[in-house]
C-alpha cells in the first residue's frame, strides 16, 4: 500500500500522513538494518523525516543525552541511494537556545551533520521559560526562507496562546506563520488536541496537526518497559498507561489489528491531522504500522467509541496547552 499525502496547513507542503522520528531510533539500529527500513518507508510512500540535533543542552533544567541520530540518518538516506528529492527533511529548532543561538546557526550545525543544505520544514521545540520575541522570531524564520534554507515551520507543544501570538506576528509583518502544531496525542492523551482552543485556532489560522508520541513510547504497542527515553508526562497520567495498554490490545483484537495499529488509525482519524509521527527501530513496526492505514478506511467511524474510555488526561491537562 502506498502512503497517501496531506497538505500542511493552508502553505504545504504537501506530506505523507505517516512521518519517521529520529529521537533515539536509528542508533539502536543495525545500520544496514536501517538502511533498508528507510528504503522501504520511501518506496512505499512515506517522505517526512523528523530529524534533529539532540545534546548539548537542557529541557526543563534535564540534560539532554548526546546523540548522533542526526548524523546517522544522513548516512542511512546516502546508504539508501535516495536523492534529496526523494524526502522531506523536517528539522528541530531549540527556542530554549534562542536567540544566543540563532536558528541559521542551529540550520548549519544540523545541515553539516546530515549533510543536506536546506530544511523543507521546521518544527520550533518547547518554550520552557520566558516567551521568544515573537515579532523578532518570524523575521528570523522569514529571512531563512527567503534564503531558500528553510521551506515552512510549526511548533512543538505551545500553547494555544502561544501559537496565536506568533500567527499574529507573522500576519503583522507580512511573512509566513505556523503552519503545523505538533502535539502529544494519543488515545489517552487527547486534552489539547481535541479541546476547544485548539479547534478555535485551527479554524481563525488554518494550522493542521502532526500528532506525536502517539504510541507512548512503545507503551501503547505493548512494550510495557521501554528501554528508551520517552518524552514529558504532561498531568502526570503515565502510571495508568499500562493498564490502558492491556485494554488497547484487547479492542484491537476485536478490529483484527495490533494495538500500533489502532493507535495511529486513531491519530489519523483527528479531522486536522495532516500526518502522524513515529519512530521506528525496525522495519518491521514500520510494515505494520502502515497497516493502520487499512484499518482507517475500514473502521474509521467506529475506533474513536472504541476507545473512549481509554482518555487519560482528560480532565487532567488544561486543553489552552498551559502548564
């Protein structure tokens, strides 16, 4: 089956609905391992990669481990014989470093480490402590694509508030604004994604959703102890994730597919998801969860009363995305 495309917000580009991370993925990997899970995703449709320098820095005062996913992909994709072309090289921004660090600054340290000269998209990671210069962080990014460095951009877990600010920024200078919000959901974590200020803002702005962390880390799929890193706990619900998980499995058995599968056939079902991310560290999970995509068009109607009880946060997380 060939991964269909969705257009990004109202500006594009246009990418598969299915997109590959790099955090913590292809450096436990056999390399040709990974060579051929990439040359697979491509082939069967799948173009936006999530790829990002991480290290060197801390997120809410944690040190972030060194990585060198970044560099490894660039020598996956070389390895694959894939043309700049053949993808869409989506990279991660650190606002928390900015503007000591400029993102033309953090552009070249990842395109020297990949090994490509331009980004097709970005994606703005967290604000953590105070808020950027919005006005001044819009003419950045615009100055970048002028450059032909930079496509488009969106924002990692901003609040609505935040989002709109930075929109209304951007409209007031009269240069590109946000295009794409990517946020944690999941068939337990759901507050922000389907709550009422996000839905406002799609509508007045036109942003669309990249929904992540979608499998928990591994939890939803059944891996009840990752041995990787996973992301924040916003509201604190991942205690009861695993219970949720067992439930998963048995209400996947009922639509004859895996717990993976449910899940992002879920996600996509998010009327403004344009594509779902998810890291991979073997072909396999990347087969499968391209199944999900057959699950949606057969059951699409009925996963989300499936799963209705599955709703973690709900109540929990304050759906305006403030913390």
């Amino acid at each position: 089956m060939q991964v269909p495309h969705r257009r990004i917000g109202t500006r594009g580009p246009d990418v598969s609905v299915l997109s590959l991370g790099s955090w913590h993925t292809y450096d436990r990997m056999r390399f040709a391992d990974a060579v051929a899970m990439i040359r697979y995703a491509v082939d069967h449709g799948i173009n936006f990669f999530d790829v990002g320098y991480y290290g060197g820095f801390s997120i809410d005062g944690t040190p972030v481990p060194e990585s060198f996913t970044d560099v490894l992909f660039g020598r996956i994709v070389q390895a694959a014989g894939l043309a700049r072309a053949d993808f869409l090289l989506s990279a991660k921004l650190w606002v928390n470093n900015y503007p000591d660090q400029s993102f033309g600054e953090q552009l070249d340290e990842l395109f020297l480490r990949v090994g490509v000269d331009r980004a097709d998209f970005a994606i703005l990671g967290d604000i953590v402590d105070s808020r950027p210069d919005f006005p001044r962080l819009v003419r950045d990014l615009a100055a970048l694509i002028d450059e032909g460095r930079l496509g488009g951009w969106g924002v990692n877990n901003w609040s609505c508030a935040d989002i709109r600010a930075a929109y209304l920024a951007a409209e007031a200078a009269g240069v590109p604004g946000p295009q794409l919000a990517q946020l944690k959901y999941s068939v337990v974590r759901r507050s922000i994604a389907d709550g009422e200020p996000f839905r406002k803002l799609v509508a007045e702005t036109g942003i669309t959703l990249e929904a992540s962390d979608v499998l928990e880390g591994g939890m939803l799929a059944g891996n009840l102890r990752p041995d990787r890193m996973i992301g924040k706990d916003p509201g604190g619900i991942r205690g009861g994730i695993a219970d949720a998980a067992r439930k998963l499995g048995e209400i996947a058995k009922s639509f004859d597919a895996t717990p993976a599968q449910l899940a992002i056939a879920f996600c996509l079902g998010h009327p403004t998801t344009t594509t779902v991310l998810f890291g991979a560290s073997r072909l396999a999970q990347v087969e499968e969860n391209i199944g999900a995509l057959n699950l949606l068009e057969r059951s699409g109607e009925e996963i989300r009363a499936a799963v209705a009880d599955l709703w973690l946060d709900r109540e929990v997380v304050d759906p305006s995305g403030v913390r």
